[in-house]
C-alpha cells in the first residue's frame, strides 16, 4: 500500500481540485490518503471532509509530515503538495521503482502549471547553469518533486526534522547517503506556479537560491524561515 500524505494550512482554494485528482489516479482504491492540517482558519479542513477526514496536527510542514506518516498503514510514503497535479499512472511507476527495481526511494522532475519555461529558464540562469540540469538531476530532492520513500527506510533515518524550513532538502541528503534513490523523469508532476506569480518570479526563485546557500553554510533553519513567508 501507498500512503499519499498531504500536509494543509489554508489551502481552501486547491485542496478539493487536488483531492479530485487523487482519486482519478490508477490504483489509489489500493492506497490511502493521510491528509495533515496545521489549524487551517478558512475551509480546507471543511472541503477535505468531503472527500478524506483530515488529522490535526501543530503546524508547521515537517511536524505535519511526520504526524502523517506515523499514522500511515502503507509501507510506502508519497509526500504530496496541497496544490500538485499528478499524473494518472504516478502510483504505479512509484510501486514499480520500489518493489520491482529496488529503489528505497525518490522523487520526481516536475513542471509548473503555468510559466514553466520563464521558471525553468530564470532558475538555470540564476543558478550559473550552463546546461539545463536541476537538482533533482544529483537526486537532491524537495518537496515539489513528490518524495516516496519506504516507510521502514524513513523511520531508520528518523524522519523528517521538525525544523521550519529545509527539511525537504535535509532529508533527501541523508536518504541519498544512506540508501538507492531514484530520479523519475517520466512522468512529470505538475506545481501550482502560483507563488512565482504572486511573489514574483526573480524574487522567488532567488529566495530559494540564497535560502539554500545560507542552509549549507550552517545559517540556523529557524532564522532563514523569515526570509520565506506564507502565501496564503
């Protein structure tokens, strides 16, 4: 079994559409979808009803992300945005990369619903990238580009850390430390391009760059938060 974890914060105007894509997918009558919201103040957790019950949790996405995948019955964990578009045989391949190929997880490349060549293009520019690689192409990956991991594999390394940002990035470089991950290009999940429309897209996508700079550099998680500021 796939649990698919979805972690909420007022996400009222995506959840339905997101859940609705759910439940087209191949194979989800064999999954389960573990949706975790962190006190949501509009009507995410009233449009989740209608399709999953939701867990309350603190907020906060790694404290979320770990609440759902203690609760979770699969033996694989799909880590999954309120607001991603997945394609319809994503459960499949992601069952085929780990129980035939032996991968013990990965993530996916992704595009985005709107912009996606302007995103790409300001991102490998911004990054000094003379071709066009990305980070999932080191299979380094964030949470837009749907983690799975086994659930054994993500419980011997702990989960995620509970810190207010990064803990996508922190997690993929222990699993790839530690264990067989896999870049999946095909297929693409989509993300809502709406962040770089609101927030601007020179703006966010150099956010991202100086936030990753600053984590590596040891800048606390705690401080670099500040700099990344909800849209919701």
């Amino acid at each position: 079994m796939i649990s698919i974890i979805i972690p909420t914060y007022n996400e009222e105007s995506v959840i339905e559409r997101t859940l609705q894509n759910l439940n087209e997918l191949e194979c989800i009558s064999e999954s389960e979808i573990i949706v975790v919201d962190g006190g949501s103040s509009d009507q995410t957790v009233k449009k989740t009803s209608k399709y999953v019950k939701s867990i309350s949790s603190i907020k906060g996405k790694a404290i979320q992300l770990n609440t759902g995948a203690r609760t979770a019955n699969g033996d694989i964990l799909f880590f999954v945005h309120a607001d991603m578009q997945l394609p319809a045989d994503v459960l499949k391949v992601v069952d085929t990369k780990i129980n035939r190929d032996g991968f013990d997880g990965g993530g996916f490349l992704n595009e985005f619903s709107t912009h996606n060549k302007k995103i790409k293009t300001l991102g490998r520019i911004l990054n000094f990238r003379i071709i066009n690689k990305e980070q999932s192409d080191r299979k380094i990956f964030y949470g837009d580009n749907g983690i799975f991991v086994k659930k054994s594999v993500f419980e011997k390394l702990g989960g995620f850390k509970e810190i207010p940002i990064m803990e996508d990035y922190d997690f993929s470089i222990r699993l790839k430390k530690e264990f067989n991950v896999v870049k999946i290009d095909e297929p693409k999940i989509i993300v809502d391009s709406r962040r770089h429309i609101n927030s601007g897209f020179i703006k966010t996508r150099l956010q991202w760059i100086l936030i990753r700079k600053l984590y590596k550099l040891g800048v606390s998680p705690f401080l670099l938060s500040k700099l990344y500021k909800d849209i919701r």
